[in-house]
C-alpha cells in the first residue's frame, strides 16, 4: 500500500465475472446522508477506469443514483452495486443510503459485504447513527477501514479528523485507528485555505502528486521528511503491535529496522482480521482528470488489505424444513446457497433480484427453489417454489450487462425470479435451503392510504404487494377494526418514495388519509336493558322481548354471555339468537361506533309468542337490549397502550423521559445497556406515538432507537374521549 504503482485500469465498459472468491472483494460505503459516499464510488469508477468521466458510462448516465427519484430528493433512496476492476481483483462496491429513512437498504448491504469503508466528511464529522453502525460491524468483526472526504472544505482538517475518528471509532484502542497517509497542502487560497494536492505515504515515505488529475509520484525533499517522522512511528508501533510475529515488537523497540514489505504484508493481515482501521483520504478528480485524490491508495487497501469471500463465514443455513446444515465456506463446486438482498422492478425486464452467492455457483436459465420465511408479519407470506431464472448480469447504472455466470462469494443481478423477495433463499431444486434472515428494523411510521379513484383502485392491491416484496422494511396492513389500508414506514423520506413508488412505477395514484387507532367501548358499571320487537303489520308478525343485565369485566376478558332464564320465558331455541344479537351489536359499538368488549351480558328474562317470534326477532331484541342498557350508563371509551421500549444514549435520556411525559406516557424504569446507552420501559397511548419515529429521531439527533409492542386497551381521559365522540358524531352525519 504505497509502493504499488498501478500500469494499468479496470476494463472500461466491460462486465466482469470472477472465475474464483479469492478474485473478488465485496466492499460497502457507511455513512451520513451528505458524506460523499456516492462521489467516492464515482471517483473510484472513474480512477478504475469503469467510466468515461466522473461518474458516467456509455449512455450517460451515472453509475450510482441512477434512479429518477433519487435525481428529484438529490440524495441516495436505495442499495447500489458498482463493480469495477483494479489489478485483477473484482471489487463491488456496494453504495448506501445514508438517511436514516433507509436503513433496510444500508442493512442489505452490510449482508452482501465482507467489508465497509466508512467515510465522514471533514466538514461534518461524525455523526451517531455511524458510530452505531460502527458498533453494529465491530459486534460481527467486519473489517473497516475510514475514508475522510470534503478536505475542499473551509476549516476542513484531515490531521484533526483523524484524531476525532480515533475518539469515535477507537475507544478499546485509539492506536488502532491511524493514517496511513497524511495529505500535502498546495498554496493557500485568499481566504488562507490550503488545498489538498496530494498524499505523502507514512510506510514508503513517497510523494503522491494528484493536482493534475493523475497521480505523479516522487521523493519528499529533507525538509519533508521531519513532519511524517512521528505519525509514521506511531504506525508502525501500531503495526506492530497488531502483527502476528511476537517478536517484531521487541526487534522494532531494539532499534532493529523493520523491512517496509513486512509492515505492508502485517498491515493487510491485521486490516483483514478488523483489528486496524486505516484511515485515508480522497476526493474526486481535478476537472478533466482521470484520478482522483487517494482513489489509487483506496483502491489498493481494497485489494490487498480486505478480505476475500473465502475468510467469511455464511449465514446459517438450514433444511427447508428446519434441520442444520453444514456447508463449505465459499465453495465455487459446493450446493448453491445464495440470497436475494435486493429487488426491484424494471419496466422491460420485470422483477431483478440481486443475489449474493455464498455457495456454488449460478448460470443463466438455471433451475432453483426460491424459499421465503419468516416475514409473515410483514405481508410476505411463506413461499417454497422452483422457478427458472432469465438472464444473469452486473448492473452498471441503468444497464445489465450479462455475464456467463456467477461464483461463491459474488454479487450478480438475475431476472424473471418472479415470487423471489428481499430475503429470499435460492438453492438448487433437488436441495432445498434456507438462510437465516438477517436483522432488519421494525416499520413505525403508519401511512393511511386509499385509492385516488376506482381505476387506482383496481391497481392498488397488486401495487402494494410489489412494494412490500421490494422493501423487507415496509409492512402492509388491512387493518380490519379501522378498515384502514396501513403501510408502515421507517419515517416520512421513506413514506415518500414509497407513495412515488407506486405513482411512477406501478401507475397507482393514492391519497394519504388520518390514521385511525383502534378504540374500544366498554360499561363503566351495571346497568339493565329492556329489548322490545313487537311488529304486526298484516301476515306473518313480529314478536321478541328480552331483559338483560351488563356488568364490566377485568381487561381482556371480552364479551361473555349467560343465560339465566327461567320457566321458558324465552323459548331455548331463541337464546343463541339473543347471543348473537348481542354480539353482532357489541361489534358494531354502543356509543360512539367502537366495538364493546370486557363485559359479562345476562339474559334474565323475556317473552315469545307462539307464531310472530323468530330467530330474526330475537336477533334485534337482543341488539336493542344492549343498546338500552348503554344508554342508561356510563360507557368508557378505550384507547390502546403500547409498551415502548427506547434505546437511548446517557446524554438524551432526561429529553426522552420528559418527552414520553408530555405523551401521557408512564416511565416503568430504565435500565444501562453497554456503555453510555440508556433502555427507556414505559407505557404510552398509541394515539401520541404515531409520529414518534420522526419525532425520536429529531429528539435525540438520529442516535436512539425505540420498539412498541401492543400491551393492552384501558379508559381514555373523559375530554379526550368527549372530543372522539363528537368527531364521530360528525362523521355519522
């Protein structure tokens, strides 16, 4: 790293398929919507020579944020691959979303790599959401290296960046996180900023010239060499430090030179195990330009310092049917275990799945089982079935190139999988697998929607499903006590592109409704109901007369009934037809059109005639005995309470309490979670939680998660419930 000089580019223009794991490298970008990650992958496209200029290929287009609505919203909305080549290596880059909204697209790309590059910008630092990612890739040992973009930027320092990524990112050990460069400053501007023009290599100690858009190598002049001398101890204390040879240390503290081939060869080792964490800088290239500042030196630490697909270990994998299965790490010959991280749509191709092999390898117009499980809760509903797949291809912005095949260990996009889902598994047809699942966050944002006209109408069902097959974070709901239709979302971005979504691709225009919460009635105390259907219009009456008694029940109980009528005064036959009465009014509410639960209905009494009573008289004397009896009491309006549950750091914990206060919430108690994290327990009604996904995140600056899960229906405040009432009443008129 340093001492490669690279003679030749990747292969522009041209789809690669790697002939064995250890030639491929599967590298995701991490971080902050804003930090560059999208310009990084351009100018590594570009440097690679994968492009013709900055970001673009043969049709113009770009190879990363290709998608209209990212073009609209100027920012990343969804995973995108962009696979280039650099010394024989095929590198995927695996670009992300960096807005919260999209942290299913940024979790399907951690599954799909090996490795993440974390770039923060010299101009922002660093934010909380990336130091949780970080923490998320150390939990798994993911190696990571950090690339600092923005140097451009006004009071932009790469020394003190360096030292900020080392507070974040280096608290088990600060001397893991370390420059492996340090940046060469051209002539200062008027407003007395120094630009970035080039690198000097802390190991080879050369001069890495890229102000004119190639990079030119040198020797650093004498009075150069004092200014590296401390940063390149310390690397190579650091180094050392990590090196598999327990006595370089020692050597290295005797005064004994160590050969720089050595500290490169421990450096990669130690960067593939994720015990370092190099940190590096780039930025795009000089107008007209083919390489960009630090593009060579990244593209090399990719390479030589990442790992292959060979030293990760697959996902569990089991039968379909639940049994364990052991498979060879990364076998290109093995039985195929692959998985779809990623699907979308596309108008002329239909549905394109993007599948990552762990195991065997895939052709074109192969047979495999597609299996999905374990998303039920979701709208994705268990599937095992055999399908052919179409054509096998690297997608390149808009393109797909097709490639003849697909080995373990690498990324490829395959058409035609039509009930293929994000998550699915494809194994061969005669061996049936499946993976575990990886994590994916829990939609809490509720989007009500419903068809603009009847045309929409038709659409929508097919519209949504295809959603939801795409997004594994989005939950669709048919919500029956509403009769809402409920799209659950991670916030408001998210709920856009999901409404453009189904505008600009599915053709479905819909508008966005008030989200119901599902209320209760129940009686306050007892109270009695005197049902009376008596009709006689000529012919065949009508004859049913009941007395009940209604009395309130513990939470949870429901709706029982008992009968307690004596000498016949109501015929048996007709009893189950006052239950059913009953029942079919309890659902349909006694006050405000919410349906009745936990109370105890007694039949105490009636009367029947022997002609003009029937089940269907008997029916509606029941109805209207329980409404009698509603109105001769005091009935309750219940509002359903989530337990929440907020995963906070120390320093928000007081604002978050507070807070879920002000939401009529109840603190049940908190409880410290690692180190510097807060778990938040309280009770809160769900009519104040509807917006907290957007109101969290903005509350404790994006760093706090939170869960809800339904923990049971009590009474509402009266002027609340006085306030629901009358909106009903409106409604009804």
């Amino acid at each position: 790293m340093g001492d490669k000089v690279q003679t030749h580019p990747g292969a522009a223009g041209r789809a690669t398929a790697a002939d064995h794991p250890a030639s491929v490298r599967n590298v995701v970008l991490v971080g902050h919507s804003g930090s560059g990650k999208t310009t990084l992958v351009e100018a590594l496209a570009l440097t690679a020579g994968a492009v013709n200029r900055a970001g673009r290929v043969e049709d113009g287009g770009t190879v990363s944020d290709y998608d209209d609505i990212e073009h609209r919203q100027q920012r990343s909305v969804q995973l995108s691959l962009v696979p280039v080549e650099w010394d024989g290596i095929k590198i995927n880059l695996l670009d992300t979303p960096g807005y919260a909204d999209f942290v299913g697209e940024l979790r399907a790309g951690l599954r799909a790599a090996d490795a993440a590059l974390f770039v923060v910008s010299a101009s922002d630092g660093v934010d909380g959401s990336t130091r949780m990612v970080w923490e998320e890739c150390a939990a798994v040992g993911m190696p990571r290296a950090i690339v600092v973009t923005h140097l451009e930027a006004a009071r932009a320092d790469f020394e003190e960046m360096t030292r900020v990524c080392a507070e974040a990112f280096g608290a088990d050990d600060p001397d893991a996180v370390l420059p492996l460069y340090l940046p060469l400053h051209g002539a200062p501007a008027p407003d007395g900023h120094a630009p970035v023009t080039g690198l000097t290599g802390l190991l080879s100690q050369r001069l890495f010239d890229y102000s004119t858009g190639e990079r030119k190598e040198s020797e650093p002049g004498e009075e150069q060499l004092p200014r590296i001398e401390e940063a390149r101890n310390r690397l190579i204390e650091g180094i050392i430090s990590e090196s598999e040879d327990e006595t370089l240390m020692d050597r290295y503290l005797g005064g004994e030179p160590v050969d720089v081939k050595t500290l490169i060869q421990d450096l990669e080792r130690a960067v593939a195990r994720g015990a370092f964490f190099p940190v590096l800088a780039a930025a795009p290239a000089a107008e007209g330009g083919r390489q960009g500042l630090g593009t060579v030196e990244l593209l090399e630490l990719i390479t030589g310092g990442f790992p292959t697909p060979l030293e990760r270990r697959a996902p569990e994998v089991t039968t379909v049917g639940g049994a364990p299965r052991e498979l060879k790490t990364c076998d290109p010959d093995g039985p195929l275990a692959a998985e779809v991280v990623k699907t979308a749509s596309d108008p002329y191709v239909g549905r394109v799945s993007l599948v990552r092999i762990f195991s065997g390898t895939l052709r074109p117009d192969q047979t495999v089982h597609v299996s999905g499980h374990g998303l039920a809760d979701r709208g994705h509903e268990d599937h095992d079935v055999d399908e052919r797949i179409g054509a096998l291809s690297t997608p390149f912005g808009k393109q797909q190139r097709p490639v003849t095949h697909a080995v373990a260990g690498d990324l490829a996009c395959v058409a035609k999988l039509g009930r293929a889902e994000t998550g699915d598994t494809l194994s061969a047809k005669d061996d049936p697998l499946l993976m575990e699942p990886w994590e994916m966050p829990d939609p809490l944002l509720p989007l009500a929607i419903q068809a603009h006209s009847k045309q929409d109408e038709d659409k929508l069902s097919q519209g949504l499903s295809r959603l939801v097959a795409e997004d594994p974070t989005m939950r669709l709901e048919q919500n029956q006590d509403t009769h809402q239709v409920v799209l659950w979302c991670l916030g408001e971005a998210h709920a856009d592109v999901a409404l453009e979504r189904l505008r600009s691709r599915y053709g479905v225009q819909v508008d966005v409704v008030p989200h119901k919460v599902s209320l209760r009635e129940t009686f306050a105390h007892r109270a009695t109901g005197r049902g009376r259907h008596v009709k006689q219009s000529g012919g065949h009456g009508q004859y049913a007369i009941c007395e009940i008694e209604v009395e309130p029940l513990p939470g949870g109980s429901g709706i029982e009934f008992v009968d307690k009528v004596v000498g016949g005064a109501v015929p048996r036959q007709f009893i189950p037809s006052v239950e059913k009465g009953v029942r079919a009014q309890a659902a349909k509410g006694v006050a405000a059109g919410y349906p009745l639960i936990d109370v105890r209905v007694t039949l105490l009494d009636g009367k029947a005639h022997s002609v003009d009573s029937s089940d269907a008289a008997f029916q509606t004397a029941g109805a209207l005995a329980l409404r009698e009896a509603a109105a001769d009491s005091r009935i309750h309006l219940l509002e359903p309470v989530a337990e929440v549950t907020v995963l906070v750091g120390d320093d928000y914990v007081g604002a978050v309490m507070s807070d879920l206060s002000g939401r009529r919430g109840r603190v049940i108690g908190t409880e410290q979670v690692g180190s510097g994290r807060t778990l938040v327990r309280a009770e809160v009604p769900e009519f104040e939680i509807g917006r907290y996904a957007v109101d969290l995140r903005s509350l404790s600056h994006g760093t706090a998660r939170f869960n809800r899960a339904y923990a049971r229906h009590e009474p509402m405040p009266p002027q609340i419930a006085e306030r629901i009432r009358a909106q009903a009443g409106e409604d009804q008129q």
